[in-house]
C-alpha cells in the first residue's frame, strides 16, 4: 500500500500529520472558526467539505467508467446507520458547545491550544467508558438499520449512481448559496487568520 509500508500504518500517520498541518493553516483547528459554522455565521466549513465530498464521489465514478479503478477496488466497511446516528447527534453536541471534535482537537493542541486537551481527554474517557458499558443495549442500537460489508447506498436502496451524485451536487450548490446569503446578511464570516489569531 501507499507508499511507505505493507500494512499502510506509516503511510497513515503521515496523512494524518499532513491533513492536521493543512487544518490549521486553514484556521479549522480553531474552536472560534468551528463553532461559527454552528451560529450560521462562517460557512467556510461547510463549503470545504460538501466539495470535498462531491469532487471525490464523482471521481471515482468518472474512474470506474472509464475502466480505471474496478467496481470492487475500493473497501465499503459495514454502515451502522442507527449508530451513527446518535453517535453523530453526541459528537455534534460537543462540537457545537466547544468547537472541536476529534480530529480538530489534536490539531488544535499541536498548535498550543491547552483547551484542546479537554476535548482528547474526553474522546478517552468516552471510548473508554463504551467499552465499558458494551453489552446487548448498544449492541441492538449497533444492530438497528444495517447496512452489510461491502453493499453501497446505491446497491441497498436501488438508486441509479448519477441520482445520488445530482443530490450532492444540488446540496453543493444549496450550501453555497445559503452560505452566500448568510454572509451577505452581515452575520459576521470569521476569516482564517482572525479565527488564528482569537484562539491565540
């Protein structure tokens, strides 16, 4: 595997770092710049990811159409929909209330913000106290709405690809517009450097 080992560890870390180092140049490991997304007040966040997201959706089909990448090259781990879903509803609650989550966090503290090492500590005692407390409760709400290894949305629900991808990239434009117009409303766009500079 790329590039560095078999097992692809190293070359993990290495994105990792990589990934960490363009977020805060970004100025996304500040709480300030994150927890403005949630005040509808910077969008920034938002338009990055939602990009993010469609650039790579359609490009890996534009791969498999064009018979560069075959349809089962790419690994689709089991999707715990109900899980995720309350997972995504308690990390979101942290994110908003703090501004960080868990990547954002470590970010943030390599760049000295002590404030950061509350939200690690949490992931800590959070994982740990789900292992914890594992057993047939969390087990059923795992179990609940199952998606199998290897089976996609498209596969599941019988949804043609391109209608999917014309979903996300009418929620592209829609995250841009709104962001447009919230910003045009004066509700106060955090810049990069200002978000930098506050969390300082």
């Amino acid at each position: 595997m790329f590039p560095l080992n078999d097992n692809g560890m190293l070359s993990g870390l290495l994105c990792g770092i990589l990934f960490g180092y363009v977020l805060e140049n970004a100025g996304f490991g500040s709480p300030v710049k994150l927890s403005a997304q949630f005040k509808l007040s910077d969008w920034a966040v938002f338009k990055v990811m939602f990009t993010a997201i469609v650039v790579a959706a359609v490009g890996l089909w534009l791969l498999r159409l064009a018979g560069l990448m075959p349809p089962d090259s790419i690994a689709v781990p089991q999707a715990a929909l109900m899980a995720s879903a309350v997972g995504g509803v308690l990390v979101g609650a942290g994110f908003a209330v703090g501004g960080y989550c868990p990547g954002t966090s470590v970010a943030g503290l390599f760049s000295g913000r002590l404030d950061a090492l509350v939200f690690i500590v949490g992931v800590v005692l959070g994982t740990t106290g789900f292992a914890v407390a594992y057993g047939a409760a969390l087990k059923s709400l795992k179990a609940a709405w199952l998606i199998a290894d290897g089976d996609t949305f498209t596969e599941v629900y019988a949804v043609p690809e391109p209608v999917v991808l014309a979903i996300l990239g009418l929620a592209l434009i829609a995250v841009f517009y709104f962001g447009s117009w919230f910003e045009r409303r004066g509700t106060g766009t955090v810049t990069a450097q200002q978000a930098v500079e506050g969390a300082r």
